[in-house]
C-alpha cells in the first residue's frame, strides 16, 4: 500500500511525563493524543494536522524516551526512532517543575546525532517563579528555549509562529476526500498488525501484551488509486467497574473513532467467536449508520474450526447482523488482504448509493403484495409513496396510512426486503414514517423531499 505524501513533519520528544502529550493536544486546539499520570501513557506514534498563519503542517506525539530493556521498551523506542529521523523539526519537551534531569541531556544528545533542528520547550511554567528555573535548561546546547504551559496555553502562540518560520516552504497539494476505517476488536486480535501491513510500515506497536494500543492512531494509505485514513483503536474487554482511568479514555477514543469513520471493520480471530464487547462495537457503528464489515484473522492456522461452524457462532452471537459481509484472512502474511479491502470498498459505495424512486416504489409494492403488514389491532399498513432522503447512511421516507401501525416485525421485513432487491450489504438502512399528505399535496412533498436520481 502507497502512503499519501505528508505535510512537512513536526516531532514532540522527551523523557516520560514531562508534558509532551498535553503538548501535542494544545497545539492541535483539541484532545487528540491520551493524557495521564502515568508514566509511558504513550506508546504508539499519535499523528496530528495543524494550520497555523497559512501554513500547515503534520505533529507527532511520541513516547518517552527510555532506556530500553523489555522487548515492548524497545518496541517503544523503534516508534520513536521512527517518528524523528523523517521530521523537519523537533521539539524536546521538559519539565519546568522536575528541574533538569539527566534523561534530559540524553534526549538532548540523541537528537543532536541526528543531526536536527530542535527547539527546547520548557512545559509546565504556570507563573513568574517558574521563568526563572526554566533558565537551567540552556545547558542542553539550543539556541531557541521557550517557556510554555500546555495546561494553561500560555506561550504556545509564540512556540508555533516560530515552529511554522523554521519549516520547509512547500506547496500544498489539495487531496481528494478519503474514507475513513476504523479498526476495532479485542485486544491482540491483530488490529496493530494489519494496519502495519496496510501502511507498509511499523507504525503501530505490536507486542504479545494485551492492550499495548492504548489510544487512537490514525494514518493515511492509498489502495487501488483511493486515498483512505486509517484508525487503529485500542480494545476493551473488561467491565465497566474494573477499568482504569487510562482504559476508560482509550475506550471513549474507541467509540470517537467509530463515530468519524465510513466504515467499521470488526476484527475477531479463528479461534475465538465475538463477544458482548464486539456486539456492542457493532450494534453502536450501525446505530451511527457506518457501514459494517467483519474481517476474522489467522484464518491460515490450522485448527478444528470450520468455515460453516464460525457462521454458526457469528449468527448466534451477533443476531441483528446477518447482513454483515464476512472476509476471512492473514494480517501477518497479507493472505486475502485485497479481498478485505475489496470489500471494505464494496460496502463504502453502497452505503453511498442512491436509488431511483420509480425501482424504490416498484419494491416495497411487491413487498406489501407479497407479505401485507398488520398491527396488532389487525389494521393494516399501506405505504403509499417513498422516497430517499439520504445516503451515507441510507434513509427511505415512507409516507402511509398511518405511522404507529408498522410494528418492530414489520420494518425489519420491509428493510430485508430493500435489502434483497437493492443490495446495500454491510450498510444500516433507516425508514423515516410519515403519514400520508392531504391527496392536494402529495406531489409538493414528493419534490422537496426526493434525492436526484442516478
């Protein structure tokens, strides 16, 4: 898969908890990368879009700095690693309050092999007091210091006026629109991995300890000719009582992501059916109206599960979604991965589609001919008239007799029935009742309402 070129690249670097994450979400004007205590709360390489005074440019939030000892510290520090070497410029992050530390000096001085541009950025100077210490870091060597509170957004207009006069002058190429992914599912079901083998790199870390992605990363891949964004969420299987803080926020970047893709693929594996974590991941994107596909990975380890007793699981496990496009494949050796994205792209176009009103009437009479809708009270439905009002997702206005007599039974027959005749697999369809206007009116309510045909 191609990368989309990227604007000219800005790194925030520094030893663990001094700031750099608040940093990052202060100088995107938004809560984009997970801040916590804890130490290491950043691992993975969280990417940002700024346009300041005209110019714009790309940010990364990296994790700490560390000496690496545990094969997940020298996952950390490859992320970093490559993170810095492809930057125009580098901000080193330290901390005001903790004084100079000797983590300091090491950041300082891998950064100077390197051979970059940096300017040092003293987080954390909250009063008149703090300038004064903030002095001590000059001994690092830079030229440029400034002082900034990332909590508080003082300094930090300064700090980007210089960042945007020190960055390459490039002309910016406008992009076409990208569908956006968001790749969800328990953690260690191989989200990391397909999307390093989507990106052609190792952007995400992958290591064998669950919920080693704790926020959202997002990135840009282009297949077939098509630009997309990618976002690589964090899983999250305990309850809802037992979960840190750390957990908690990476959930709701979970249901952020959902909440801005075009479609949500569902990770599961071979030798695992979905949980109430993976139904409720589902049951929310289609609420939400994205498309849906369900991607089932290491389907080429061998094992005792067939094909037909998985479809079982999924039919018992995740009801409502029936209707879901089911790809089995490899993250790790790509196997079927073009499949994947085929169909990804399939569901995207039809989440999209726009269907005629003559062909959208002509099927929901069959419909009603062939199965008559009555409710409780044995009165019976008659849709009169429908048009669509949307797509992404699509959205059919029924007008009827009378709106309360079309029972929870009766619509998901009539959205099966759309279904069969139209398509739109992977893709919540939602009808919009309305009662039937005076016969004097109909065609004025017809025309505002109808979408243009294709």
């Amino acid at each position: 898969m191609e990368n989309i070129p990227s604007l000219p690249l800005v790194a925030i670097v520094g030893r663990p908890n001094v700031g750099k994450s608040q940093l990052f979400n202060r100088l995107l004007g938004k809560r984009v990368a997970l801040v916590d205590s804890e130490a290491g709360t950043t691992r993975d390489r969280i990417y940002g879009e700024i346009g300041w005074e005209g110019t714009r440019f790309q940010l990364v939030d990296t994790g700490g700095l560390i000496a690496a000892s545990t094969a997940l510290e020298k996952g950390m520090m490859k992320q970093l690693s490559a993170a810095v070497q492809p930057a125009d410029l580098c901000l080193l992050a330290v901390d005001a309050l903790s004084g100079l530390h000797p983590a300091d000096f090491e950041a300082a001085d891998y950064l100077r092999r390197l051979g970059k541009e940096v300017l040092v950025v003293v987080n954390k100077v909250d009063n008149e007091n703090l300038l004064v210490a903030a002095a001590e870091f000059s001994r690092l060597g830079f030229k440029k210091m400034f002082s900034v509170s990332a909590l508080h957004g003082l300094g930090i207009g300064e700090l980007l006026e210089t960042i945007v006069s020190r960055l390459p002058k490039l002309e910016v190429l406008s992009s076409p629109p990208r569908a956006v992914i968001a790749v969800v599912g328990r953690p260690n079901v191989g989200k990391s991995t397909l999307a390093n083998r989507l990106l052609g790199e190792e952007r995400v870390l992958v290591d064998s300890e669950p919920g080693t992605t704790r926020d959202a990363v997002t990135a840009a891949f282009t297949w077939s000719g098509r630009p997309y964004l990618l976002i690589d969420t964090a899983g999250a299987v305990r309850k809802p009582s037992s979960r840190s803080a750390v957990e908690r926020y990476s959930l709701n970047r979970t249901h952020g992501g959902i909440a801005r893709a075009d479609l949500v693929l569902l990770l599961l594996e071979k030798f695992h059916p979905p949980t109430r974590a993976d139904a409720a991941i589902i049951h929310q994107a289609l609420e939400l109206g994205k498309g849906c596909v369900i991607g089932v990975n290491k389907w080429d380890l061998p094992g005792d599960v067939s094909l037909r007793q998985y479809r079982q699981q999924l039919r018992d496990l995740l009801p409502y979604a029936g209707f879901l496009p089911l790809v089995l494949f490899s993250a790790l050796t790509g196997k079927d991965l073009d499949r994947l994205l085929q169909t990804c792209e399939y569901v995207i176009a039809q989440r999209e589609r726009k269907i005629q009103t003559p062909v959208l009437n002509k099927v929901l009479q069959v419909a009603q001919k062939q199965t008559p809708i009555s409710a409780k009270d044995g009165k019976r439905l008659k849709i009169l008239y429908a048009v669509q009002t949307g797509a992404s997702p699509p959205v059919f206005r029924l007008f009827v007799n009378h709106p309360r007599l079309l029972p929870a039974a009766g619509r998901g027959y009539l959205t099966n029935q759309l279904r069969r005749a139209l398509g739109f697999e992977g893709v919540p369809i939602k009808l919009d009742l309305r009662p039937a206007p005076p016969a004097g009116n109909k065609q004025s309510v017809v025309k505002a309402t109808e979408v243009p045909r294709i």
